[in-house]
C-alpha cells in the first residue's frame, strides 16, 4: 500500500495586528474558536506560541489542558515590536549576535517598548507547558536569521518551520528545517496557493497529494470579527457573514483532508522527525533563502540589514557577499 503524504497543520498564536505582542481577550477568543475547529473534525495540530502569549494562556488552566492535546512550538519572545530578530541580530560579528539572540530569547521582551525585563521567552513557554518538549520554532514573519537559530539549538530546539531551504525536510548543523509553509489565511488562501515556482495558483488539495510533507498555517486572528464601536477586549467571533463563512470554509477544507487520510492519501500529523536527508549544500540557493527571509521586514517595516548576509553565507560555508 501506498505511503501516505504528510501534513501538519500549524498556527501562530499571537496577538492581534498590528501588536502581535499584546495578547488580550479578543486573543483568546480567536484561539478558542481555532481549537473547537480542530476538535470537531479530530485533527491536531502544532501551536507556535510567544512568550507573551504563553504570559496570558497561563492564567486559564483548561486552555493550556486544551492546548495541550496539541504539540507546542516556540515563536520567539516578541513578535512586531523593535528590535526584531533580523534587527538585533544584525551585527558584524556573528557570535556576538549569537549572544544577543541567547539573551533575548530567554528574556521578557516589554510589548510596547521592546526592552529586557527580567526572565522569560522560551522560558515562559516551558514554564506554561512543563510537560511538553518545546523543540519546534517559528520565526515571526518568516524572519530568521542564522545566529538566531544557532541561539535556539543551545536552547533545545531541533525543528525549524521558517525557512524556504527546500521543498522537502533537511538537516543541517543540528537543526531539520521543513518546508515553507503555506498560508490557509483568509478565503482565497484556502482554496489555492501559488508558489515561487508556480505560474499559476494551485489549488491547496492538488498541493497535499503532490507533495511528500506539506505544512499548512493559519493566524487564529483570522477568524476575528471587530464591531468598529468596540473597544479591543469586545472584539466578537461569526457577527459577520464574511466570517462565518470563512469559518465553514475551514470546517470544510478539514473535512475534504479528513476524507484523504480516510483514504489513506494524506495523514494529518504533529510528528516530527530529525531522520530526513542531508542538506546538499551544492543547490541551495542562499540569496534566494536570504530574500525570503528578509522580504517581510523589508516590506513592512522597511529593514534594511547590514550583516545579516554575510550571517547566512557564513552559516551555509560559502563565500562572498
């Protein structure tokens, strides 16, 4: 019998745009509602959390019990407030913005002013989910940088979900990264995806049966319907068409991959695995890597690294600049 393609479902958990690192009541009702989707069709799912997210969900014990039906990943201790980790990692020397990654990431990060206050980051996350090992990592926006990451493996993490190295799992330098993921954000994304190498967008299913291991991921945030006299902790789930139908869409797309795996297509998984190929280092494409990982920042936030470069021909033992 045929071996079934993979799939794991991710979700950043977060707060809402455009202050991910504020994470609120309106916060938790998106989570809420991500979690009784995937209970009622009985998927699981990998949740990449920030530290101050982890602050938050720590106070409501069933929703860390609920969550932790679940795998838990790590997405940094802050999200969008500066510095951000392609910011205060690029310095010239490498293992100075190893240090500085180390430092941050095991630190409470201030929400609104981005400055150190005391312990916290991967740290909170464990602290909120002792019985999990935390060994998946996010990088908000798809923002890593090398030292980051060689930062986070002296922290325990052994899986990378940020990175566009591949189209199929690798391992390098300790670390196994999977593939880009593919956004089921909003109407269209769940439906269909064009990637750097498609001419033409892709419906998601076609992707699924096509692919070895696919990683699809979605913001709970989504889901949110804001009634605009509100304040933010009013904010409201499905008191809008366009969302309630966005939710049954979901419901949907889970059903039609819960038909897959019933066929033995595709299996839905959280398990991750370090027994994947060597990275062959003679096609890897570093600006390209490099691109991707900037190009969010750049075109948010206006970025514009010096060092972070040369970071990743250091980190893949090529030459140039």
């Amino acid at each position: 019998m045929r071996e079934p393609n993979y799939v794991l479902l991710t979700f950043d958990v977060e707060g809402l745009p455009p202050k991910e690192d504020i994470f609120d009541n309106a916060s938790l009702i998106c989570l809420r509602t991500t979690l009784d989707l995937l209970e009622n069709v009985g998927f699981k799912g990998i949740f990449f959390i920030t530290a101050s997210a982890a602050e938050q969900i720590s106070k409501h014990s069933e929703l860390v019990e609920r969550l932790s039906n679940h795998e838990i990943g790590y997405h940094s201790s802050s999200h969008s407030v500066k510095p951000r980790i392609i910011e205060y990692t690029d310095v010239a020397s490498y293992q100075e913005a190893v240090t500085i990654a180390l430092e941050r990431e095991t630190s409470h990060i201030n929400p609104e002013t981005g400055l150190i206050e005391g312990s916290g980051g991967i740290l909170a996350l464990r602290e909120a989910f002792t019985k999990k090992d935390i060994a998946c990592f996010r990088a908000p926006f798809l923002g890593w940088s090398p030292p980051h990451l060689e930062a986070l493996k002296k922290l325990g993490i052994k899986f990378d979900f940020s990175s566009s190295i591949s189209e199929h799992p690798v391992s390098f330098r300790g670390i196994t990264f999977y593939p880009s993921p593919i956004s089921i954000d909003g109407i269209e994304a769940i439906f269909v995806h064009k990637g750097p190498r498609d001419f033409f967008p892709k419906p998601i299913t076609y992707k699924l049966l096509r692919r070895k291991v696919t990683v699809l991921s979605m913001h709970p945030p989504t889901l949110l319907v804001k009634n605009p006299f509100a304040k933010r902790d009013e904010y409201q789930i499905g008191g809008n068409a366009r969302i309630k139908f966005v939710i049954s869409l979901l419901k949907a797309t889970f059903n039609r991959m819960r038909f897959l795996q019933e066929t033995n297509l595709i299996e839905v998984t959280t398990s991750v695995s370090q027994n994947w190929q060597p990275l062959e280092l003679e096609k890897v494409d570093v600006k390209g890597i490099y691109r991707q990982s900037v190009g969010n920042l750049v075109r948010l936030f206006n970025s514009n690294p010096r060092f972070v470069f040369s970071h990743f021909m250091r980190f893949f033992e090529q030459n140039g600049c």
